[in-house]
C-alpha cells in the first residue's frame, strides 16, 4: 500500500514540474468598446503644452477601430498659437495606434503612435506654420495622448503579458497570457 501511494505521489510530483504547452496555459480574454476609451480622453482632457515654438491646446480626443487588425484609429482636436497666430488655428492631427497594457497599474494605454495626417483646414493662416513645426506638433500630441490611461483592467489576476490584441468593428479584445 505504502509503494502505491509513493508511485502516486512522485507521479504527481513529476508531472507538475514538466512545462505544460501553451495551449494548456490559462488565459483570460477582455473585451472592451472604442466608448470606453473615448470617455477616458474626455475626463482627462483638455491639456496645454507650452512650446518654444508656440502654445498647442489638446481639445479632445476620439478612438476609432474602423479597420480589422491590432491598430487604432486616433483623432486629436487641437488648437496651436504663436506669437504670428494669436488667437489660434484649430486642427486635428490623426494617429494610428497600438495599445499597451500595464500589469502594475493594470491600465491600457496608447503604443507606437504614429502619426497619419496633421490638418488645420483651409484657412490662410496655415501658411504660418511650417513642415518642421508640424511634425512637432504631431509628436508632442502624440506623446501627450500615450500618457493618458485609456482603461482600468482588474478583472484579469495575474496577468502579465498581453497574447493578442485585436480590433474590430468598435471593439476591442485583448488576451492575456500569464
């Protein structure tokens, strides 16, 4: 009797020290809608950002998910004044996005932002602001939004890396690996 349970137990042990595959790894799935992100922006914004090179006013924000894949679509309101732009030129700078999970703070945020387009509509006072300065501007806000957290994720313990983000149609479904 006493060598059946030692069999069982040292079966027991061995099998609990091989690594088990992946497919047999707990994971837990997160879905999550493009509103939830967008009522983040609207709490933490607007922000001001005082440059050398002028005054650039971050209105708001908005998350879209218009393509399948793991990318964003991001648009910023904004508003640049400079010494030539007194009362400001508003615009709005597009970005496409990744996202970033936290598991200390267990907070999304924005990832490899990258900017698409930075435009201040058809006004003649465009000319003011130079290629170089745009580009700025696009790297300052796209800075700026990916220190914003976008959601709070409690519901997955332990989770410390993140399998596979993927986006569709307002939705976001993030899979969590341990």
């Amino acid at each position: 009797m006493k060598k059946i349970v030692f069999f069982i137990l040292s079966l027991f042990l061995v099998t609990g020290c091989i690594p088990q595959p992946k497919a047999l790894i707990e994971r837990d799935t997160v879905e999550l809608n493009t509103t939830v992100f967008n009522r983040s922006f609207k709490e933490k914004l607007p922000v001001v950002k005082k440059m050398p090179f002028g005054d650039i006013a971050i209105l708001g924000a908005t998350v879209a998910s218009d393509t399948k894949g793991d990318r964003l679509s991001v648009k910023a309101n904004i508003t640049f004044k400079n010494f030539q732009i007194p009362e400001g030129l508003g615009g709005v700078v597009e970005f496409d996005a990744g996202l970033r999970y936290d598991p200390y703070a267990k907070n999304l945020y924005l990832d490899d932002v990258k900017p698409v387009a930075v435009n201040f509509g058809n006004s003649t006072l465009v000319k003011y602001i130079p290629n170089t300065t745009r580009r700025s501007i696009a790297s300052i806000v796209g800075g700026e939004l990916t220190l914003i957290p976008l959601a709070q994720v409690t519901t997955v313990k332990g989770a410390l890396t993140v399998e596979k983000i993927e986006v569709d149609n307002g939705s976001v479904e993030i899979d969590f690996g341990k």
